[in-house]
C-alpha cells in the first residue's frame, strides 16, 4: 500500500556531503509533514530534520548549519542535503511521513561517516 523508497545512503569521509532522497507511494492523503530521523546502534531514534507541508523546517541542533532539508510536495517527495559531514552522523537515517490518520516510516538506509 504505502512506501517510503529512501535512497542515497553510503560510506564518506568525514567532511564530506551526501544527499537522500525519500519518495512515498500508495494511497496517501492530508500530508502533513516529511522528515528525517536518525537511529545509531545502541541508541534512541531521533530527529534530525522536518518540514511541514507548509514549509515549517525543524533541525536537531546537531545538524544546524550542515544538513538542509527540503520537499516537494506534489511528489511527496523529501530530501535531505548533509555537508561537512561527522563521524559522529553515522547512523541509520529513516524517512517519515505524517498524514492526517497514520505515520508511515522508510526501512532506513545506512549513512557511515569515516574518519
């Protein structure tokens, strides 16, 4: 029914920039919001960018000033723009959606910042 296909996880080196891409499909409807959560082993998931339908953007402080997210909603389509990446950024990133009666969640792709 409903998918959330991310792409453009990898291996970088510290200091450099990868960009994901997250593309929901199925029947959705009353989008509310698409994000980007990150989950590294033995820790809590936890945000690290949203952005509304309307254009309201939340970074985690962590990532303020490196990562950029930005959307089209017509595509239900999110991004996430990571600079001047840290090791520390290692982690499964998760795409999110939220619609108006349900939460949907990608199956996570694998960033890994080398030193």
């Amino acid at each position: 029914q409903v998918q959330l296909v991310e792409s453009g996880g990898g291996l970088v080196q510290a200091g450099g920039s990868l960009r994901l891409s997250c593309a929901a499909s199925g029947s959705i409807f009353s989008v509310n919001a698409m994000g980007w959560y990150r989950q590294a082993p033995g820790n809590q998931r936890e945000l690290v960018a949203t952005i509304t339908s309307g254009g309201r953007i939340n970074y985690a402080e962590s990532v303020k000033g490196r990562f950029t997210i930005s959307r089209d909603n017509a595509k239900n389509t999110v991004y996430l723009q990571m600079n001047s990446l840290k090791p520390e950024d290692t982690a499964i990133y998760y795409c999110n959606l939220a619609a108006r009666m349900a939460t949907y969640w990608g199956q996570g792709t694998q960033v890994t910042v080398s030193s």
